[in-house]
C-alpha cells in the first residue's frame, strides 16, 4: 500500500484512466468494469449500515485494486470540510460516479437531503446499491439526467424534489470538466443558491476547468469567495490538482 501511494503512476490502472477520457465523457465509466467490480467489492467486504467502512472499502479497491475517479481520500477531506461549513440541508452534486461523493456529503451532513445528477444508468445503479449498503438510500438520491439537457433535469428537480428559490445549501461539481461553468451558472439563474452556500468543484487542475477557474477570479469578491485548496489527482501523490471551494455572495444571480 506505501510503495502504491508513493509511485502510483507504475501502475497499470493509472494509465488506463488516462486513455480512457473519451469512454469517460460518453459513459461516465472507464470502461474495463471496474466501476461494478468495486461496488461487488463493497458488497462483499464492507459493513452494511456502516458508511465509515463503505467509504474506506471503496479507498481500498481504487488503491489496491483499480483506480477510481471518485474525489478520493485526499481531497475528499476538502470535501468534508466545506460539506461541515455549508451546514446543507439540501445538497446537490454534479457527477455520481459510483456514489462515493455524495456519500462522503450525508456523512459529513446527516441532517442533508442530498441529490446527485448523473448521466449515466448504470453509474445511478451501481451508487444506489452503494448507499443502500451504507444504509443512507432514505436520504440520498440520484436523479438521471444532466444539467445541460435544456431544463429536464432542473425542472424535475424543482417539480418533484422541491428546489426552490434559496434552498440550496451545498454543491459538489465533479462531472464533465468542461460544463462545470455553465451548470453552474444555470443553477444560479434558477435562484436556488442560498446566500452563504458552498460550491466545490473537483479536478480544476487535471484534467481541468479553466473556464470555471478563470470565473471564480472574476467573480472574487463579488459574486463568489473562492478558496483555491492544492491537492493531488485521486488516489496517487505525484499529480497535483486543485480544489476551488466558493462561497455565494448573493441573493442576485444575474
């Protein structure tokens, strides 16, 4: 595990993330079946109803096993820290993967509803069995769709999951790098951003959001207060990457 965490780019599963970006973006899997072998894997070694143990287990898999492209253990703790801040009651999460995100927000905020966004099927699946697992599928919903689909998805999520003006606490960007900017911004048009929430956004550095970035610069002070927190990509320690945490200045959005 040490020799693993100190040169992860020896191993095999690091490069096939790295050719996989297409297969990514289309799916939102890797594509070698990875992401079901770590939710078997889960199912086989971590403790129903313990979401410390799910979450532990999934870290061991994307070390010992696959890489995962899950915010991690690194940066995960980024995310706690900003999910404890925010206080949500409502949190909303761009990117499911295989749940591990939205997990590590209900059990940094127990008393949250929490929503996640997917595009893919079989990602909503894997996660659902994920959290059902942990023992949080009660407060923990995945909503497939994506933001950018002309207001499908924020119509359900206004119509039949009660976003509203000013009640969103939380969100945790991790999706495709190149629509972080623009899903944002239609959230803010909703008006659903309660002044003072927390926005997180994942892998601005690698592979990268410079659009957003370039945006939360802009914004500085004005719209947004952004912390730029210096990581590394998930589950090795020689790639750098950073984690943009923004507080909303609000209430206007436009």
């Amino acid at each position: 595990m040490d020799l693993k965490r100190r040169i992860p780019l020896l191993r095999w599963s690091v490069w096939r993330m790295a050719t996989a970006q297409r297969n990514i973006v289309t799916t939102g899997q890797i594509g070698d079946g990875r992401e079901a072998a770590a939710v078997d894997y889960v199912l086989s070694n971590a403790r129903a109803g313990d979401v410390d143990d799910v979450l532990a287990t999934i870290d061991r898999f994307a070390y010992e096993k696959s890489i995962l492209i899950n915010v991690g253990d690194e940066k995960g703790l980024i995310l706690d820290a900003a999910v404890r801040r925010a206080d949500p009651a409502l949190a909303l999460e761009l990117g499911t993967y295989c749940g591990y995100g939205a997990l590590r927000i209900a059990r940094a905020a127990p008393r949250a509803r929490v929503f996640s966004v997917e595009l893919a099927d079989a990602n909503a699946a894997n996660a659902r069995r994920i959290w059902a697992h942990a023992g949080v599928a009660d407060r923990v919903t995945c909503v497939v769709g994506t933001i950018g689909d002309g207001g499908r998805t924020l119509d359900a999520l206004a119509n039949e999951h009660g976003f509203d003006s000013g009640t969103l606490d939380f969100v945790f960007i991790d999706h495709d790098k190149d629509a972080y900017l623009d899903d944002l911004t239609s959230i803010m048009e909703r008006g659903w951003l309660k002044p003072g929430a927390i926005a997180v956004a994942d892998n601005v550095r690698i592979p990268g959001a410079p659009k957003y970035r370039e945006y939360m610069r802009r914004q500085q002070g004005k719209l947004w207060n952004t912390v730029e927190h210096k990581a590394h990509l998930e589950y090795q320690s020689l790639i750098s990457d950073l984690v943009l945490e923004s507080q909303w200045l609000g209430p206007a959005s436009s």
